[in-house]
C-alpha cells in the first residue's frame, strides 16, 4: 500500500499552506534552515525614509527591515514608488502605507529589465541582505542607472541533519538550499521544488534533482507544484 507523499519543507509554512496540505492527504515536515539577523540601519534610516528616489525591494526580509525603519516613531515613508518581487514579497510590501507599488515581476533579472524598460529614475535604493545576488544591480549598472544599496539585515544557515524519511523538499531561497545541503545528502530519486530560478540553480548546484518551480514566488505554490506532481504520478502508476 502507498503511503501518502511525506513532504519536508526548509522554512516553516503559514497555517494556510499547512491547512492546503492536509486537505490534499500531504505530510509536512518542517523546520527553518535559515534566520534571519536584521542590522541597525544607522545614519542610513534617515536618507531611507527621505528621499524620492524609488525602492527595490527582492524579499520579504528587506520588507520587514523597512518596517522596522519605518515604525521607529521618527517619522514614515512619503508616497515613495517601489519595486518589488511579485507573490510573498509584494504583499508584504502592500502592507507598509505611502508605499506604492509601480512595477513588479517574479525574479531579480525580469525585474532589473523591467526598472530599465520603464525607465522611471536614473537613481535606485536597493534594500537587500549581506548576501543579496549580483544580478539586479549589475544589470541596472550597466544600463546607466545609479544603485545605492542598504544591506539591513544577514542570513544566518541553521540547518541540521534530517534522520526522518521523506519523499520530497521544498526550498524558499538559495540560502537554504546552502544550509540543507551543509548537512544532508539527496538521492536523485527524490524531488526537489523551488519558489524560483534562482533557488532551483543553488539546488542544482549541490546535487539536488528540481522536479519544479512554483509559477509564482509564493510559498502555497511551491507547495502546489509538489502536490501535483506527486497527483501526476499517481495517476501514471494506475494506467
């Protein structure tokens, strides 16, 4: 008798996505690989919250930092334009008020291509982690455009070794994929799925075989990409 997919996450999933799992007959494990260590911004804080120029934003991370800026009882954002991954991190960003979303797309590279198509500002802020990727800024660098970057907060790799047996793994950031891998091994027969490109390259990059990657940057997508793959090889296995 099959046993139903028993499914490991590498971040813990919101009560929603959990809820969606058991109502499609799907075991979660879960456990956070990575922590997040927000920075004291500073001097920095001040040129945040008053300037015009229009905010990048890539994660929910670098959201939360600007909250944090935003609600120090100082003073808040002033209509500022932003920028932003599309799914999880935009609606963060929807939450913040005065912040107003003028362009968004599912990764870094179709967002860098978006900000130089549209062509709003020669200067951008781009809040970002101590590890952020190269690709956006560079892009935007080498079309002209000035980018100052405020790393607010570092991720820190918290991943142990996983003992309990599992059919598949869900990744929500290249830094994970980095800490799963610090202290696990994977068979090639078990599936690996992504919130993105560019997690499903860091994956890849230690071995991992990427089943899927969620159509967009949600975790209740990545986990749908799972199920229906495990759906798809049911029904193969009754024809």
């Amino acid at each position: 008798m099959k046993h139903e997919p028993i499914i490991l996450s590498t971040k813990v999933l919101r009560p929603d996505v959990q809820l969606a799992a058991s109502q499609n007959e799907v075991e979660l494990l879960m456990a956070d690989f990575i922590m997040i260590d927000f920075i004291d911004p500073g001097e920095s804080a001040k040129e945040i919250l008053s300037s015009h120029h229009p905010l990048i934003l890539t994660s929910q991370q670098g959201v939360r930092a600007l909250e944090k800026i935003s609600y120090d009882g100082k003073t808040g954002f002033k209509n500022r334009d932003v920028y932003c991954i599309a799914g999880e991190t935009r609606k963060a960003t929807e939450l913040i008020p005065s912040l107003y979303i003028i362009g968004t797309a599912v990764n870094a590279v179709s967002l860098a291509e978006l900000i130089i198509d549209q062509n709003r500002s020669q200067t951008y802020h781009y809040i970002c982690g101590t590890s952020r990727r190269d690709a956006l800024p560079e892009l935007l660098k080498a079309a002209g455009k000035a980018v100052k970057e405020y790393p607010l907060y570092r991720t820190v790799l918290t991943g142990s070794k996983i003992t309990t047996f599992f059919d598949a793994v869900l990744f929500f950031s290249p830094s994970g994929a980095d800490s799963f891998f610090q202290s696990n091994l994977l068979s090639n027969d078990v599936p690996c799925f992504c919130i993105g490109e560019t997690t499903a390259a860091a994956v890849e990059g230690h071995g991992g075989r990427v089943a899927g990657i969620a159509a967009e940057p949600d975790q209740r997508k990545v986990l749908e990409t799972a199920i229906s793959y495990f759906k798809k090889s049911r029904k193969k296995q009754r024809l």
